[in-house]
C-alpha cells in the first residue's frame, strides 16, 4: 500500500525542501492525445455570434466546407489527412496565421503535448524547430525532465477546468538549435497557446476536496501519486496546441553570462575563458571573434608576476614581456589612461603602428573593440573583442558590449579582491600592519631604539603614544542577526529531519520493525524541541543522532526496502556539501550578511581613500555581525603638526554624509539579497581630545589613560542601549542616532542635520532623546532621524561628486 493512502489528505504544515526529485515512473506520455480541427469550427460558430463585425456568409461557407470533407471532421489520427485538404486547412487557419504575416512568423500547429507539428508557417518550417524528433536535446532537457513538464501541464489543466484550482506553471521551453550559416547556437522561446485544445472525462469526475488537492500541489513532483488520484486513463484531451515562437538569444545569452560570471573561475580559468567567448560569439553572431581581457593594476606593480595573473588578453598575456612604457601612444592608452572605448575598423590602416598594433596584426587580427572594465568608477581592467574580419566589429556593437561591460567589471573586481586578499592575509601573518599616517612615528622610534643600543643604554622601544586626538566612532550594525542565524539554524536542522523522517517512513512499507517507530518519535521529538526553542547544543546532538542512528542504516535500508531508495536519495542530496548536512538557509543568511558588510566596507574603504588626501587621519574597521570603525585626528599624528578645529567639523559632517549613504544603499541592496536583513547606524560623538597609546602585546591602539576610558565603555555598550523610560531601542532601521554628553556637541549636529536635508539625505523631523543609564554611563543624549531614500538628491556620488568636497564646503560656512 502506498504511503499517501494512509489516513487523511489534511496537512497543516507542509515542510518543503530544495532538491525535489522528480517522481514519475511511466516512459510516454501518460494521457490519450488525438487531433481535432473541432474546436476551430467552434471558434468560427462563436464568432458569428458574438462578433458583428465579422463576416456571416464567408464563416458560414467554411463551416460547411469543413463539415463537408467527412475526414476532417471528429478525432484524426492520421496528420497526412491535413496535407490531402490542405486549401480547406489554409481558409480555416486564417485567424491563426494572418496572411501578412505568413512569410515572418515563427508559428505552428500540432497535436496536444507533442511537438510534431502537422501545420506552420514557412519560416518555421525552415529552421526546422518542430521537425526531425530529439525535442529533449533542442530544450536542453533530459527525455524524463521534458515528460514530467508535459504531464504536469496536463494535469494543471483538469484542476483548473474539473476543480477550478488556480495552478500553473510559468517556466516557458526554449529550444536551442545550431544557426546552419554561423554554426552558432540560437535560441528560441515558445509560448504554447491552447485555446483549440479541450479535454474531457471518460466517466465520472471523481471529486477532491481543497484539502486533498492542496496536498497534490505540495507534491507536485511526485506524479506517480497525482496518477494514483487522477488516473490518466479517466481523460483524453483533443484539438490542437499553437506554438508561437520567439528569438531570444540575446536574452539567454546574457542570461547565461550573467550567471557564468557569478563563478569565481569564469575569469581564472581556460575552461571558464572558453565558453564565455563562445557565448560572446553567439550573443554577436560572429562565429571567428575572440575575447580578451585583462586587469589593470597600479602603475609600480605593473611588471610584477602577481599583478597578471588576471591577465588573459589578446597580448596582454601572463607570459607577455610587455611594459607600462609600450602602452604609451598605443591604441590602449587613452582606455586606460581615460576609460575610453576604442573602435579599430582596421588595424592594417593605422599610419603609425606601435608594437603593439603590430602584435595583433602578427596574430592575425584586423578589427578590434577595446572597452573599459570600470568598477564604482575606476578602471580595473579591460575587455578585448577582435576579429579577423576588417569591420566585422563597429560602433554599433558597443551598444550590445555596453549591456555586458558591467558583468564582466564585477567579475573581475571580485577575482582582484580575491588576490588581494590573499596578498593581506600573508601580510597579515608575517607583518603587523601599521597604518600610512603614523608609519613615521614607528620609525622614529625604531631609529631612537638603534642610537640607544649603539650608546650601550636601554634596548627598550619607547611607547607610541599620541595625545590631544579626536575620536570618530561610527557602527553599521545588522539588526537581530543573532535571531536571524538561529532561525535560519532551525530551518536547516527542521529540513533535515524532516528528509530523515521520510526515509524511515519509506523503510517501514517493507519493514515491519518496532525500532523504527522509535526513530520516528525520536525525530518528532527534536522537532519539537527546536520550534520551541534552539538551545546551544541542539545542533550538535541533532545531527550526531542523525548521522549515527539514521544516515548509517542508508545502506540497510537500500537492500531490504527498495522503496526508501528515493527519499534517501532525497536526503544525501540535500547534505551534497561541505558541512554534509541541510545548509540552505544558513547560507543564504551567511550570503545576505555577506553582502551588506561587503557593501559597506568597499563603500567606506573607497570615500575614506579619498578624505585622506584632504587631510589625514587614523582609521581602522572592524567586522562583526555588521561594520564599526575608528577614526582619530589630531596634530599628534603628523609629523608636521599641521591641525585646525576646521578640519575636525569637515570630518564629522563628512562621517555623518557617508552614514547617510551606507544607510540608503543597503536599503536598495535589500531586494537583490536571499535574506532581507536591515541594519541599523550609530555614532558617537566626544568633543574631549583624548590618547591612544599602541599595545605592543595586541599590536593594536587603544584609548590610554583612566580619565578616557569612559570613551571606551560608552563604545562598547551604546549599540543595545534602549531610550530611557522604554523597551525601544535607541538604534532602529532606516535611522541614524548620534550619541553625546554635551549640548554644544548638538547644536553643532543640528547645523549639520539642518544642511544633509537641503541636500535631501534626511527626512521627518529630529528626534532629542535621552538614553537609558547604562553601567558605569550616565547621562547620555541623542538625536535621532531618518534617512531619505529618494532616489534622486541634488548630489550624485557615484557621479563624481565628491562627499568631502560637499561637507567641505558646508563646514566651512
């Protein structure tokens, strides 16, 4: 007996997971199928009708026309009936296929759910779309893929004409062939029109309540139980289906390199250059261009080994012996040195060839495009397309290049944050990193320490300390990611169990064995306990039990219950990864959080590059469940001593302008992560100059000093602080609090806040609040706004307006 025959249909939790194997265990199309010009003369009749414009007489002589070839009439199981008839069949199909339109259109006509079509247009016929059989291979589809689709149309098809249900299925098919004149692949999409097609009952209709058909909608891909309830053989479905077919090559193509790209080894590897050229030729459709690219690193690491390794250009190779100096008056130049795009119709009629041009011209190439890759407004590299075809590429294919430029910037950019990364990380372990603004002052003590060890007195290195500095303290927190991560902890773990529990219900069909009741209640006991509540050692113990008591009698339960081979399959599926257990929502949670501290940190590493050369000052991040930074200025960190208050009001409204921006583009990030996590912004303000002094011991800075170690406490513990006489807390999404002790520290913000919202970056009113006592801190106050996420503001950064240079201005008022 079947496992879904026992007991109720009814469910009030449906636990889905993300490999849904397809169950279906017939070979052909389960469903009787005949043509039928039917529904045609139907449609005709209908027309006289209901239609007054349209012509009574001409559709009464079709009908009768029709109803007068004896053969063309009721079901037709020979199509070469259609051939024989063919003038009647042309008058009738002229609704379908408008006489204007007959030599352009890419449609036909076939019998329900097959893709032989017994009538299409020319067009059609000659691409050879709906002809010649393999249809699996043309959609790219294995034959038990294409099967289930077509039998779960089907079925759609009765619930919603015998059980009114609202179920459909919206994944077109997109039939791949090979161009016969580029050799190239082209793709087509079909939308199937099926208003010419009608099934009907054999017999009674077996009645299913919303219950029961909600249960086969949740197991849409077990089709064996949907023929269990629904017999095929209680149907039959007659008429004719009409495809209408559209090129969409360009958007599958782009598709396609879209999603190649977002593979770290697309742009690192032979294989992954390979196949985005040959996508490149068919997006083209230029079967001989090739594709080059390469990054462009700083000028003193040019000719370094490390900086080509994202060198795969047409000569910009890694083995290339190439230097900075040969680019220069080159066709590559001004890419580089400007971001132009560059256009070479032919390489042969350049007046005067660098080495460079005549490389190409060595390899073979006439016809080049050379455009910029620009990542947040630098140039990081370059794309190459070439042929060796003179004007095969023009400067009407920059527009097509122009859609794809971005996807291959943002490759490169993460491969280039890759390799950077490796770099800091065996920095990191050999070195300590010393910030560029103090580097002199740990110099000065190295060269101190050596005229103290040459006069043969103390060998100890002085303490770096510097005094009368200002801090800046900013902090971009996720809101709730503890709560997130255990929840998406729970998902996983229920997910499992619930895989698990299929298998054992599986087993038990053939195994009669009591120990598995046991397990089975053993596995809703866990489910149970982790809905309630996740305590910090339900993970550990659940997926012990599981990987001891369930995964190792996999084996067992493959010899001697045949049946659980699916829902074990199901399982280790599931666990197809490095953890080897359930890890989908925790990696979208670990994704989505990825995502906004990257956001954040790239965004914050770009302006903070850039407000270094106004005027230096220490800086330093850290990441956590979300982004806090430092920054300290004063006369004390240069070597020159060159300091004015003025500078420390330009950062500061400089600090709040960047909080602004972080806040409004994770706010439009949100929507393109899996988990649409917010987060929440705080600074703090201290009017007070305080010292940090460098820990040998840590090989960090820290605030020295008893009278600044409050600084300290209030950093640490104002991100969960609530407003005082309240359960809300003080940071919320969509807002920002700025902290302080002193009401000069808020007039001086609310000059700034009264400038960020002519710029359009706040909305609603101020909010002045004071903060709840916390240990050792009293009397704290904020204001609190919201940041406008408008679209447009009378600044734009990523334009090139500069944030500094906009707080500059104003501070200086």
């Amino acid at each position: 007996m079947s496992k879904y025959q026992k007991g109720s249909f009814h469910e009030t939790v449906v636990m889905m997971t993300s490999n849904d194997d397809v169950i279906l265990s017939v070979n052909d199309f389960p469903f009787n199928t005949t043509l039928s010009l039917a529904p045609l003369i139907s449609y005709w009749e209908d027309k006289v009708k209901n239609d007054p414009g349209c012509n009574a007489e001409r559709i009464k002589e079709l009908t009768e026309l029709l109803r007068s070839k004896s053969e063309l009439i009721g079901h037709i199981e020979d199509t070469s009936i259609i051939d024989k008839y063919i003038d009647t069949v042309d008058l009738l199909m002229e609704d379908i296929f408008p006489v204007a339109l007959w030599e352009n259109d890419l449609k036909a006509v076939s019998v329900p759910f097959k893709f032989e079509s017994f009538y299409a247009s020319p067009k059609l016929e000659e691409l050879r779309l709906v002809d010649g059989g393999n249809y699996a291979k043309k959609l790219n589809l294995d034959p038990k893929t294409l099967l289930f689709r077509l039998t779960l149309q089907a079925y759609t098809i009765i619930l919603t004409k015998f059980y009114n249900a609202n179920f459909k299925i919206d994944e077109p098919f997109v039939f791949v062939i090979e161009d016969k004149f580029t050799g190239l692949a082209r793709h087509y999409k079909v939308d199937v029109d099926l208003k010419f097609m009608q099934v009907e009952a054999r017999g009674p209709i077996k009645p299913l309540t919303a219950q029961e058909i909600n249960f086969l909608i949740n197991r849409y891909n077990d089709l064996d139980l949907w023929m269990q309830v629904l017999p095929p053989d209680n149907f039959e479905f007659s008429g004719f289906a009409i495809y209408d077919f559209t090129d969409v090559t360009m958007e599958q193509t782009i598709s396609s390199l879209r999603f190649d790209l977002l593979d770290r080894d697309s742009v690192s590897t032979d294989e992954g250059f390979l196949d985005l050229q040959q996508k490149l030729r068919v997006l083209f459709g230029l079967p001989g261009i090739q594709l080059g690219f390469a990054s462009y690193p700083n000028l003193r690491e040019f000719d370094t080994s490390y900086a080509r390794r994202l060198w795969n250009g047409l000569i910009l190779t890694q083995e290339c012996n190439l230097k900075i100096e040969d680019l220069k008056q080159s066709i590559y130049e001004p890419v580089i040195r400007k971001g132009h795009t560059i256009v070479v119709e032919d390489l042969n009629a350049l007046p005067n060839p660098t080495c460079i041009e005549q490389q190409l011209m060595d390899a073979g190439l006439r016809n080049l495009i050379i455009a910029p890759l620009q990542y947040e407004g630098r140039t990081i590299g370059l794309m190459e397309l070439a042929s060796p075809i003179p004007g095969e590429l023009n400067a009407l294919s920059t527009i097509r290049l122009k859609e794809i430029l971005p996807l291959f910037a943002l490759a490169m950019n993460r491969s280039l944050d890759e390799l950077r990364s490796r770099i800091q990380s065996i920095i990191k372990e050999k070195y300590t990193a010393i910030h560029p603004i103090v580097e002199w002052r740990f110099t000065q003590a190295a060269i101190n320490l050596l005229e103290k060890i040459e006069h043969n007195t103390s060998s100890e290195i002085e303490p770096i300390v510097f005094r009368d500095i200002y801090p800046l303290y900013g902090s971009s927190d996720v809101r709730s990611s503890a709560t997130e991560r255990n929840k998406a902890i729970q998902g996983d773990l229920l997910d499992q169990l619930v895989l698990a529990k299929e298998v054992v219900l599986a087993a038990k069909d053939n195994l009669k064995l009591t120990i598995l009741d046991e397990l089975l209640y053993r596995i809703d006991q866990f489910s149970q306990k982790i809905l309630q509540e996740l305590s910090s050692g339900d993970e550990a113990a659940i997926l012990d039990f599981l990987r001891k008591d369930i995964e190792s009698l996999f084996e067992h339960f493959t010899r001697k219950a045949p049946a659980a081979q699916h829902a074990i399959q199901a399982y280790q599926s599931a666990i197809k990864n490095q953890y080897k257990a359930v890890y989908n929502k925790r990696r979208a949670y670990e994704e989505s959080l990825y995502m906004i501290n990257e956001t954040i940190s790239s965004f914050l590493d770009r302006e903070e590059e850039k407000a270094q050369q106004i005027f230096p000052h220490y800086f330093e991040k850290y990441k956590t469940d979300g982004l806090e930074y430092n920054i300290y200025i004063g006369a004390s960190l240069l070597s020159n001593g060159d300091f004015e208050p003025m500078y420390l009001r330009n950062m500061r409204l400089w600090q709040l302008m960047l909080t602004c921006e972080i806040g409004r583009r994770i706010s439009t990030l949100r929507a393109n992560l899996k988990l649409p996590l917010e987060i929440t912004q705080l600074l703090l303000v201290h009017s007070e100059p305080i010292s940090i002094r460098y820990r040998l011991d840590e090989k960090k800075f820290d605030v020295d000093g008893a009278n600044n170690i409050r600084y300290e406490i209030i950093k640490k513990r104002i991100d969960k602080a609530n407003i005082r006489f309240s359960d809300e807390r003080l940071t919320q999404p969509g807002k920002i609090a700025i902290v302080y002790t002193q009401q000069k520290e808020a007039e001086e913000y609310e000059r700034y806040l009264d400038f960020l919202r002519s710029e359009g970056y706040v909305q609603g009113e101020i909010e002045h609040l004071d903060v709840e006592d916390l240990q050792g801190v009293q009397g704290l106050k904020a204001l609190r706004f919201a940041i406008s996420l408008k679209k447009e503001l009378r600044h734009n950064i990523d334009a090139g307006d500069e944030l500094l240079s906009i707080a500059q201005s104003a501070s200086l008022n």
